[in-house]
C-alpha cells in the first residue's frame, strides 16, 4: 500500500467522521415522533371528565339555591315581624336527591326582626330532619337563638341608662341622685319571663347591700316577658354577652307550612 497515499484518505474519512460527529451533536439527540401527544390526550380526557361531572354539582346547586330563596319568600310572607327576607340555607348534598325523597337533613334560617315594641331581633334557627307530610313539612328539632342588643334595651330605659354584659352578666348603669349606680346582675329564666337577681352593688364606687329594698324594685321593673316566638319554639335558657341578650328556645316535631 502507499502510505503517502493512505495517510491523505485516513485524514478525509476522519474529517467526514468528525463533521457527522458535529453536526449530529449540533442538532442534538434524535427525539421520538411527538412522544407527548398520548399524554396530551390523557389530559384532554381527564378535562373532560371533570367537565362532565361538575355539570350534575353545579346544576344541583343551582336547584339548592332556587329552593333556598323560594323558601326564603314564603317565610317573609308569613312572618310580619321581619324586616326583610331571611337568609336560607339547606344542607345536604345531593339537595336534587333528598327533595325528590322530601327529606332535608338539616335547614338554617337567619333573619332580622322587630317585636311590636320596636325592639331590634336578629333570629337565628336551626332545623334537623326535615321531612315531607301530608299537610306540609315537619322538623323533628327545631332550635332557635334571638339575640337583642343591650344598646336597645337601655334606650327603651331611657336616658343616662346603660347595660353592659360581663362575665356572663348583666351589668346595669344608671345615674342616681347624682352620682352613679352600678348593679351587676343574673339574668334567669322563669317560664316565658326574664328576671333578674342582684349579684353586687355599688354606689359613687363604694359597696351597697345588693338586697336593698329599692334595688330590688328597680329589677323588678325592668323584668320583661318574652313575646310569642315562630314554630311554636319554647324558650329553654338565657344568655348575655359583651353586645346583646340572647334567648336560647327549643321545640320538638314541629310543623311547618309547604315551603317547597
């Protein structure tokens, strides 16, 4: 062989190999024919599919919300003391299943009222088992919270009079001869009445006798009755805090009108 010649064609084929070599690094790996298009099509299914099953969610929802404010007009219609439609809610998923078998698990009604005397009441109940009867619809329990401002009660006592809740409470401040009267009093419940039982006194800062005759008096004029409450609700417990009285009531397999 000649090496002369050997040499010069060595150098070529190692040129043509080494340029493959470049050019093969410079348009990098070979990649698969559009490997993520199965991938792609996963997704677009699995898109889908939420998209089908939120359908029967969101249709439900929408009938919940329907029922929802129907309800909530025919309560406003029925309950004069209202200042305005209440707010309804019913629990219970799917809602399209329990009212086709006329059975909610639980309904919430919150609304604002005004007893004759123009006391402000916000309303606040709580309905489990409710279920279709022959005359209308019926809950098995029914709960009921009515809550009064504190800042009301005392207007309606009139001027330089104020109520307080404290500890649990009632805390009453008012002027006498002068100078301040500070009674802290329980509030208790006796059939449908208010009471209140002097707990501590004290007059300009200084101790008194909580079982003064005039004190005791006082308490007595300021106990109140509570009125009728809706659904037949039975008042059960009392309560104050730092903002408002608050009427605890109960009933038990209570009718109610065709709501649906």
């Amino acid at each position: 062989m000649n090496h002369r010649t050997a040499r010069p064609d060595a150098r070529a084929k190692g040129a043509v190999r080494g340029g493959a070599v470049r050019g093969a690094a410079a348009r990098g790996p070979r990649r698969p024919d559009r490997p993520d298009r199965p991938r792609r099509t996963r997704r677009w299914v699995l898109a889908g599919a939420c998209a089908l099953l939120a359908v029967p969610v969101l249709a439900d929802r929408v009938a919940a919300g329907v029922a929802e404010d129907r309800m909530a007009d025919r309560i406003a219609a029925r309950q004069s003391a209202l200042v305005a439609a209440p707010d309804v809610s019913i629990d219970g998923f799917p809602f399209l299943w329990n009212a086709a078998a006329g059975s909610y698990p639980e309904v919430e009604v919150e609304g604002r009222a005004r007893t004759d005397d123009g006391l402000p009441v916000t309303a606040s109940l709580d309905l489990r088992e409710v279920s279709r009867t022959a005359g209308g619809y019926e809950a098995a329990t029914a709960r009921g919270k009515f809550e009064v401002p504190l800042d009301a009660l005392a207007a309606k006592r009139g001027a330089g009079f104020r109520l307080t809740g404290r500890d649990g409470r009632l805390e009453i401040t008012r002027s006498f001869m002068g100078v301040p009267l500070v009674v802290t009093a329980e509030l208790k419940l006796t059939g449908d009445t208010v009471t209140l039982e002097p707990a501590a006194a004290s007059l300009a800062g200084r101790s008194i006798d909580p079982a003064n005759p005039q004190i005791a008096a006082a308490l007595r004029a300021a106990e109140r009755k509570i009125p009728e409450l809706p659904l037949g609700l039975v008042p059960s417990g009392i309560s104050v805090d730092a903002s408002a009285v608050t009427v605890h009531a109960e009933a038990r397999e209570v009718a109610l009108a065709d709501t649906a």
